[in-house]
C-alpha cells in the first residue's frame, strides 16, 4: 500500500516499543500468578510476525471481544479529539473485559485510514490508545493497516483472561437477586445531548466521562474474586437495552427503582441514565452483601431480579414498562 | 442501530447454530489432544455475552492475528461475489495461523455494511465465510457489527493455538537453510490481471486460487510437528515483499532461482509469481530433509537462505536484486 500502512506499521511499532513487546525467550513453561508482571510476560511474540503469540496464566480461560470505532458511527471528528477516539477505542473493548471479571493480556488494533489524513492525527489517536494501554499494562501486540475508502475506521480486540470456570457471565441471574451499576448513569449521553442541541466545542477534561471513559476492570475483577455478581454486563448500549440482554441470557425479568438510580446532573437526565448508552459502568446483580464501594467506585443498588419476565420501572409509586431502546434511540441522531 | 445491526447479529448467530456454539457445563478442566473435537470443545461461551470465553488445549500457547477485508481496497462488489469476499475474508485469518504451524481455535467477524445493501449480499457472505470455517472446524465465536458509511468493511480476528514454544516464527532462518514454497504462485495475480485488462466477468469455479483460496492449515501444522521449518510466513502480500519480510526477522538474505518458481501458467506469469499477492501458500526455509508434498500439497525448492543480507533472483545464470514490491505494486492499481 502507497504510504498509510508502511507509515502506520512503523509509526505503531515504533510507538508500541515497550519492554512488553520485545521477544522473551521461548521454553519458559511457567510464570507468576496475578499482579501486571503475568500478564505482561504473556506476550511471547508481537508485532512482526504472521500471528502474535501469547501465553495465558495456567489453569486460566481466554476471553476475546472485538469492537468497532467508525467515524460518523461512533465519533465524529469534528467532535472528537484523535486523543479521545483513541482513548475510547481501546475502552470499548476493555470495558468488555471488565464485564466477565477478566483481566486484558493484550490489544490488537486494526487501524484504516483515509489517503489525506494527516499523520498528527494518527500520532495523537495512538497517544490517546496508548496512555489509556500503560494504565491497564496492556501491550499493543499486533493488528492490521489498511488506506480507508472513506473516513476512519477501526476495530479492537482484546484477549484476556480468568480462572478456569470463572467468568461472570450474563446468563446468572436469578430471581430475589439485587441488581446494582458502578458509578453514575447518563453522563456520555448528557454530553451527546449537547452536541445535539447545536454546541460544537465542549471541554473534553471536564467532561471525561464521555470522552475518556475509564473501564471498570479492578471492579469487575473484584466483583469475580469475591463471589459477589451473580451476572454482569457493562453499560455501553444503555442501561434499558443491557438490562435487556443480561434479563434475556438470564430467562428473567427485573425491577427498576428511577429514585435509587445514580443519574449524573439530577432528576432532570432521567433518560440518559435509562437510554444513553456509552457509560462503561458494570451492571450486575448479586444475592449476597454488597459493599457500597469496590476498587474505589461507589455501587448503587438500582432494583431486582424478577422470576416473571418483564423489565419495569417504578417511579413515583407507579410501575410502567422499560423497553430496550438507550443505543438504538441515540445513534438513530449519529454520533 | 435502525435494522442492519439487530438483523445481522441475529442472522449471523443463527446461521452460525451449530454444536459448536452451544454452551458446555463448566468446570470441566481438561479436554482430548488433537483432533476436531477438542477445538471445537475449546469454546466455553460463544455469541451473547460481552466476550467469548475459550479453553485452550493444556500446554498450548495462543496465536492470535487480525485482517480487515474492504470493499475497494482488498475486493470489489462488482468482481467478487459475496461468497468469495466471505471466504477470502476468514482464509486471510486461516492463512496466518496456518503460517505458525497453529491450529484455528475460533473466529471472531467485525463486519459493517451499508444501510442499504441487500440481505441477500450478507446471507451469501456468511455462506462463504461459514463453509470455509466449517471445512476447519472453526466456530465463529463473536464479533460486532455496525452500520457502515461506506463500502464493506470486514475484520477477521482468529484465534488459534499451538503447544508452547513449537510456534513457527519468522526470524529462525539461517545462512545454508534452502527455501520452499507450498503450490503455486501467482494464480491469484493472474486473475487480477484479467480485471485489469477490462474482463468483467471470471469465472470464480475455475479460478479458486483466486476466488476460493485454501488456507494451508494442514501443511503448516505438519511442517510444524515434524520438525521441518526453521522460519515460516504465508506468502499474502507476495513472495518477494514476504521473502523480505522473513530475511528482515532472521537478519538474513536470499537467493531465488526463476527457473524453480512453481510459476502458475508458464514462465510468462514470472512477475505475478514473484510480485503478485494473496497466493496464500507457505514460504518456509528448512536445513534438513523435505519431501516432495506435504499434506497432499507439493512443495518446491526455490532457492536459499544466504549470510549476506541481500535478496537476489536468478535467472539465466545471472543475478539481479529482487526487491520487495508484491502487495504495493498492484495495490495501487486497487482490486
């Protein structure tokens, strides 16, 4: 290809050139458990080679998410800093990581852009991709390039892992449970709200939770260890559609309390915490105690799960159906 | 998303039903060596959760290699019927994996289509990808779809496995080594020619080397097990950029004799056999004894692995560089 993959190959290796990406030596047939040092000795080969090779902790299971970042789909660039597309490209499927309790072994980044890009916004993307890398000690073990026909697009993957058999799935949830979400609700969507309503500049730093939104990895690792999420799910398509699909792998329904929801900026963004999709919180439900923090972010007790099979929301004493509809309703106006 | 997402996320979980993406009890700690079976038992959880979840076989390492598939830059609607643009888009991955001596665990399908390309399109995509991975026992365990601005974009994400330590790299060539290629070469650039030329319509039954390429799963596993490549890579963007790619990693030359190139259609087509691409076959060097075919494949010998670090051709009893320029050559003319 002309120049944008030669370019992007070596401008990615040579970015990428960390200890975690140099060749360990091969034979090694065991290394420490848990902590960052396990998980980045797991990388045995990277960038260079047809395939990168890996080796996952013993008695541990591999977990795979792949998730696109498309211009005018996901962000546009007009809104987004490359910093930002970077930083949440990588997010997504972390977040997906976080969901299963699991932790990220490495990332794979298939990267297309169009001729006339200028390098700088590559430069930045991947400045966005990487910081967002080094706070998780996740390598950039390989990917692919391509010249885009049109616009940006990217796709991530990441290979993580978990204890044999351990994995939070969606699927266990089960009537009497407590559901709960980190964090706070509606915060990406609020931002969005405003792009929507004509603004073109807004402050990405004060408004990180949509432009650099941190996945919940220690708490979804902490909710595994410690037994406590019965299913777990992360927030990315809105709390009433992942409500829906945690409720649908499940064969349960669940009750939803709008007073006990943590909305960002009030009673007022109701929706947003409903529909707004792009949170990156983790939704799970338990039946035992749960602590009213883990790994530092505050847990709310938002409803329960129910034997008959339908989602409701409960508001002002009345109960009314909750229909799928947060990403669906949003993306419909593009991002 | 309006419809394409839902419609394609259900059409490709439910084309891709099969035993193989049905959840197995959990805690089941070990599985049988080899074979179909114990790959395909590899996937714990498929498609419906936030990740896929997989076990690999005990004492295996993971490979993993991810390509994109674009409409204008690796096919075109107008030349390539959705079944080939399926097909070529999971032999990309396959060829990877086949070129580190690995075994296909799962595939993972990030594809975006336009609002307005037929369901028929899609269907007749899947059945390409599908009939190829089941030729492999490959599940496809995940992926993610989206609405995209323009053109077909696919990314294929495979995950493959092979016992620690045994992968086929492409840095282990050493001065003395003799360099092999599996089949033929430069059918695949012969039919692009025939575009080129102004034919719109090839026949795809009578040109598979093109339109239907099989990856080389079973003769890199071989060459693999028995103990045969010292360094390996599949010969995807053209013998002489991939010849490149496998001194460079070695930190070593070559020398390539014209007249022992398995050259697709006679000694004419030389320059689609040195510089053509997506031929898809296996470029390896080796010092002990190889056979004539591997896997039903045959094998031949085309040159040699050289201390000085250059790369030349001969032909006619003289030498000439032969520098890398498969994939950018007739990239830029566009598939």
């Amino acid at each position: 290809m002309p120049l944008p993959e030669k370019a992007l190959i070596s401008r990615i290796a040579s970015k990428a050139k960390s200890p975690a990406l140099t060749t360990r030596p091969r034979g090694t047939t065991d290394f420490q458990k848990g902590g960052t040092r396990s998980r980045v000795a797991g990388l045995q080969r990277g960038i260079g080679d047809d395939c990168a090779v890996l080796r996952l902790p013993r008695g541990h299971e591999a977990l795979v998410t792949t998730d696109f970042s498309l211009e005018g789909v996901h962000f546009r660039r007009e809104r987004h800093s490359a910093e930002s597309v970077g930083h949440r490209c990588l997010a997504r499927g972390l977040s997906d990581i976080a969901a299963m309790g699991g932790e990220p072994v490495a990332a794979f980044l298939s990267l297309a852009v169009p001729e006339r890009l200028p390098q700088r916004w590559v430069d930045q993307f991947l400045r966005g991709f990487l910081a967002l890398a080094k706070k998780f000690s996740v390598p950039l073990a390989g990917g692919d390039t391509a010249q885009s026909p049109a616009g940006v697009l990217a796709d991530i993957v990441i290979l993580g892992s978990v204890p044999a058999g351990t994995a939070v799935l969606r699927s266990g949830a089960r009537p009497g449970d407590k559901l709960y979400v980190t964090g706070q609700l509606g915060a990406s969507a609020l931002v969005l709200s405003r792009f929507m309503a004509g603004r073109t500049k807004i402050s990405e730093r004060r408004n990180a939770a949509h432009f650099f939104p941190m996945p919940r990895i220690p708490a979804g690792r902490a909710l595994r260890e410690e037994g406590i999420a019965s299913a777990m799910i992360d927030i990315s398509d809105g709390l009433s559609t992942d409500l829906g699909h945690l409720c649908q792998e499940s064969r349960v329904g669940a009750r939803i309390y709008a007073e006990q929801l943590p909305v960002t900026g009030g009673r007022a963004n109701l929706r947003f915490a409903l529909h707004g999709g792009e949170d990156y919180e983790l939704l799970f439900s338990a039946h035992g105690i749960v602590p009213k923090s883990i790994a530092g972010v505050p847990i709310a007790c938002i409803g329960e799960i129910t034997r008959r099979r339908k989602i409701v929301l409960i508001q002002g004493g009345k109960e009314r159906a909750l229909p799928a509809g947060g990403w669906e309703h949003f993306s419909s106006r593009k991002r």
